[in-house]
C-alpha cells in the first residue's frame, strides 16, 4: 500500500525520489507524486499513472531543482484516485508539504475545525488536515509545529514533511504505521521499506512508534513520544539491491519460486546445531511453553494458509490444541486467549493492519505472542515477545511464493523444537525429521528442473473459467494456498475445498469437463483421496493429481498426474505448493496478466 520516501543531502533529491518510489511501486498503489525543496520554494509533480510518467514529466528528475524531497505512492482509501487526492499535500499557503501512510481516524472532526477557522480543502483525503494543522501551529520553529500536530492525530500514520522556510530539513514520524530511516555522513533518507534506500545506504535505524525524525544532509536527531532526544540504535541491513532486482528472469514471481531452495535453506540451518533445533533469539522455554494449554496461529492471506499447516503439524507433534485463525477476525471475536495461551502471529511484511492488530488483542489478553516475520525491524516484528525471523530475503512479487514457504519452514523447526522440550515425541524420531527438512531444498530444486511440464499443464488450461483444488489434511491446507495463488494472479475463479466435504453440496458442480486439482501427497489418507477422486470422475471431471512419486493408484485414476520426491508425508506441503506456483505463474502469462501487480492487491496490507 501507500510508500513513503524522503531524501535530505547535498545532491539533487528527484532523480533519487523517483528512484526510490519505483522501488516502491511493488507495494501497489493507483497515483503518486513528489515534491523537491529549495532556497526558491516548492516544486510539486502528480500523476495518477505510473512513476514512469512522473519521470517522463520531469526528465528524470531534472525539471526539479533542490536537495531535499519528499515522495509518496499512494494507494486510495478516502477519496479516489485522482490528481487532488494524490500526495504530497499542502497547506493553503504551501508553506508546508506533507505525504502520508496510514489513516487520520478524526480527519473528519479535525477538518469540521479547519473549516470554521476558514481553511479550504482541495481534496477529499483524510491526509490533507496535516499541512493545514502545521500552518495553524507553526509560529516559526517547524519541529513544534510537528509535534503540536501530531499531538491532534488519532489513527495510524507515517509522515514526512517539508517546510518552505527551512529548506535544509526534513522531518519524519511514524505511528502504528512503518518508516525507516537511513543514514550515511552526508545524506539521510527515510522510506516505508529498505528496499528503497539500500541502494545508497545499508545503515537503517528502525522509528519507534511516536518518534520524530529532524533530518539535515549532515545531521539526524530523533526525539520520542516525549519529545527527549533518543538514541536509536543503528542496523546493519545484510541484503545488497540485486536481491530486491528481477536478477535475468522476467517476474519477480518467477525469481522468487526460484529462489525459494536457499530462503528455506537458509532459515533452518542457522538454528540447527547438531541434531537439534536450538533457537537462540527468543525467550520462550521449556518452563514456559510447559504453562501453555492451547496455541493459536493468527495471520492474513497465504501467511494464514501456512498457519493451516502449522496447526497440523504442531497438533501433530505436540498434541496440544491449535487454532489457525484469520487475523481480521480474530481481532473482533474477543478471542479466549489468556497467559495460557501461545499465540503465533505470522506475517512476511511484518506490518499487516489486521494481523498487528491481532497481536495487540493477544497481547490485552495476557497472551505470550511469538511472531514469525521476513521484514527486520518492522512493527509485528517489534511489538512481539518473541520474533522468528525467516531468512527469506526481500519479497517483491504480490503473491508470495517463499514467504510462505520460509514460514512453513520456520513452524516445522519449531514443532520439532518444541516437541523436543516438552517430551511429546520420540527423540529419534525428532531427529529423523530434522534430517528429512533438511533434503526439502534440494527436492524443491528437482521440482524447479520441471517448470516446463507445469507451463505446458497451464498452457491446455488458461480458457479454463472454475476449477477446483481438493485435500485432505495437511494437502487440504496446500489445495487453500494452491487456489489463491490462481486467483491472485490468473484472476480465473476457484475453490479449495476439503475433499470429505465435497458431497455435502459443492459436488453440485461438478460436470463435464470441470478442472479438479486433487492434491494427494498425503500418504496417510492417499486412499480417501482416491475415493474423491473417483467420485469426481464419475460426474464427468477432468481430474490432475498432485502426489507424491509411486502412488501408482492414483496415476489410474486420473487424466493427468506430476509427481513430487518422495517425502514424510508431514513435510508435504512444502514440496506441493511449488508447481502449483508455477502452474498459477504460467496460466496468469499465458493470459496477459500483470503478475508481479495482480489488479486491486497490494503487498502490504498497512490499512484495515
Ligand atoms: C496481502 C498479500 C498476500 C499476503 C497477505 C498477508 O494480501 O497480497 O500475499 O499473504 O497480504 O501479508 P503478510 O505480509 O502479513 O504476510
């Protein structure tokens, strides 16, 4: 969603604003704009069309002449896309500038106020009360001006603001929504994500919620919720900008299923030692995961389809209760959550709205949170007692491909270190476990080898209008993250469905020529599988199965079959979801689909 990026140096800013809202353009959004300052005022440029536009209009930056600058790509939420309601937006003197990530939850009221002192609006964005409220309070010292704002705003923001008359400065603050900062000896910037700045500085320091960020070329001085000078501590971001590049291959999707052998690889052998899982970053123990009685694992989208997984494999292992739960829902069900309870919050961007949200209901509830998360630093991340982090390196394309399956890979470690703890299952086996998550890459690898036969599958497919994805167990989970892959991307309508409960109405339609995916790595229920899949074929559909290499039954049965290595039938999932990523990536090319920007999506979800 809405991306943020400000420079303050002594370099001209637009050519690296428009470098960094590019950077950007992956989060989705529908218009965006900059703004450049100088000793001669404020240079403004909107479009409601690409960045490539903005860059055309100003010739690569050229057209703007200053140092210092603020950039925004804006995904609607009040007020449609259009030229006005695109940021940076000013104050009716233009003395400030300001662009915004997030939601004034009191811009109505606070707009009611604006209005009876005689200030006019030109957009319908909730952001646009911001330079209005700094004129009102500015009395010529920009910072007090800020913080008297931001005292008035309720909701979540993160802002950076230019002011006319101090054209060296740039000021930045954040609350409940994500800004970074990032800082070298003779320039500061600050972005919604590094992938944005870490092509000119790899220094970062995460904002904390509350804080406010005074930037010069040569300066930056960070003050809390309480207006005290802090010192921020300053990370190291272990990733280069060819990460966050298409590396040779025409979709970030496709590097990124490719991609997705060392995320795994490299999430899981950091915290093996030995034979064991050993998790060195978190607090969580024997002692307390002995207190706990229940567990639930709270997420959004596909992050919450590997919750499904982890909700069978840590029942599985630990024979304890496990809930897998959508955060939008759990955060309004006054969920039973106590100190009892272990709640797991998963989230790739680590800034999800309804998924942070959920973890601060957890949190209300005495809950102990433990959050699996890619993004270093980001809001979930921080506001967990316990984080995890998958090792999966930035993600880019919209549709996750290894995010989800570095959380997966990070759940198993944890079933398995876990079960260790508490004694709920036999060490041997913990170890043959191990040993088998460790071969998944390289299995993974022997998938990738057969993108072809899957393009060819997409190839016979792409006029397909529904189909169905059908498992049991943990291929059930899978069939639910192989579905939404194909509707993220190909736009062509589908449903998983849990294979039992097919005859209880959804069977209705199926009819001649209808596409069934039966998924049916899951050996221990490989026969009732088979029954569904007869019972599918013999109201006329067109059955493809998904199984693991030698269930020779299921090759009989069906129209066509693509077997996976062979594999414990709890590390399934992991290897299953691969060619129905690739199959989703190809039916969505074959079909003119923008695939890294699937319409009406965006990467992160930072609003409810
Ligand atoms: C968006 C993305 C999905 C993602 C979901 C949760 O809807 O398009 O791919 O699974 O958000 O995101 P998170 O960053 O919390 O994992």
């Amino acid at each position: 969603m809405c991306g943020i990026v400000g420079f303050v140096g002594k370099k001209p800013a637009a050519g690296l604003l428009l470098d960094g809202l590019e950077k950007l353009e992956y989060r989705g959004y529908d218009s965006a704009g900059i703004c450049v300052g100088s000793n001669n005022g404020f240079q403004i440029e909107k479009t409601t069309e690409r960045i490539q536009t903005l860059k055309n209009s100003t010739h690569n930056g050229e057209y703007l002449v200053g140092s210092v600058g603020i950039g925004h790509t804006r995904w609607a939420t009040h007020g449609a896309p259009s030229y006005y309601n695109a940021h940076p937006h000013t104050d009716m003197d233009g003395r400030f500038a300001v662009v915004h990530n997030g939601i004034i939850e009191n811009y109505l009221s606070l707009a009611k106020e604006l209005k009876r002192e005689g200030v006019t609006f030109v957009s319908e964005t909730d952001t646009e009360v911001i330079p209005h409220l700094l004129a009102k309070y500015y009395h010529g010292d920009f910072l007090e001006a800020v913080q008297k704002t931001v005292a008035r705003l309720e909701g979540s923001y993160a802002l950076a603001i230019l002011c006319r008359d101090d054209p060296d400065t740039l000021i930045a603050t954040r609350r409940f929504s994500p800004l970074i900062l990032g800082v070298s000896s003779d320039a500061n910037y600050i972005a919604s994500d590094v992938t944005a700045l870490v092509n000119h500085t790899k220094d970062v320091l995460y904002m904390e919620d509350g804080d406010i960020a005074v930037m010069t070329a040569d300066s930056h001085t960070v003050y809390d919720k309480l207006g005290q000078p802090v010192e921020r501590p300053i990370s190291r971001v272990t990733w280069d900008i060819a990460a966050a590049e298409k590396g040779g291959y025409d979709h970030f999707m496709m590097k990124e299923i490719n991609e997705q052998p060392k995320a795994i690889e490299q999430t899981i052998e950091c915290r093996i030692k030995e034979r064991h899982v050993e998790f060195d970053e978190i607090a969580l123990d024997r002692k307390k995961l002995e207190q706990f009685n229940k567990i639930q694992i709270v997420a959004c989208g596909s992050a919450y389809h590997a919750g499904v997984v982890g909700k069978y494999v840590i029942e599985e292992l630990l024979r304890i209760p496990v809930e897998a739960d959508i955060a939008s829902e759990y955060r309004y069900r006054d969920p039973l959550a106590d100190e009892h309870t272990l709640v797991i919050i998963i989230s790739q961007s680590g800034e999800t709205a309804d998924t942070l949200a959920a973890l601060q209901e957890a949190k209300r509830k005495g809950a102990y949170t433990l959050s699996i998360v890619n993004v270093v630093g980001s809001s979930i991340a921080k506001a967990s007692d316990d984080v995890l982090y998958t090792w999966a390196g930035p993600e880019i394309a919209v549709a996750t491909t290894k995010g989800y399956s570095t959380q997966i890979a990070l759940l198993y470690l944890f079933a398995i270190w876990a079960a260790r703890q508490l004694g709920t299952a036999d060490r041997h086996e913990l170890h043959q476990l191990l040993a088998e998550l460790r071969t998944i890459p390289e299995k993974i690898d022997r998938i990738l080898d057969q993108a072809d036969t899957l393009k060819e599958m997409a190839k016979r497919l792409t006029r397909t209008d529904s189909l169905f994805f059908i498992g049991r167990n943990l291929d059930y989970a899978v069939a639910m993250e192989a579905s939404l892959k194909l509707k993220e991307i190909s736009y062509i309508h589908s449903e998983a469905y849990a294979a039992g409960e097919l005859k209880h109405g959804t069977i209705s339609l199926i009819e001649k020529g209808r596409v069934v995916f039966a998924l049916s790595g899951y050996e221990k229920l490989a026969d009732k599988l088979l029954s569904n899949i007869k019972e599918v074929k013999s109201r006329g559909a067109t059955v493809i199965t998904v199984t693991q290499e030698g269930n020779m039954l299921a090759a009989k049965e069906s129209d066509d079959i693509f077997y996976i290595p062979r594999t414990h039938s709890l590390f399934v999932p992991l290897l299953e979801v691969i060619p129905f990523q690739i199959y989703a990536y190809y039916v969505a090319l074959f079909n003119g689909c923008d695939i890294d920007k699937p319409r009406n999506l965006a990467k992160s979800v930072t609003v409810e």
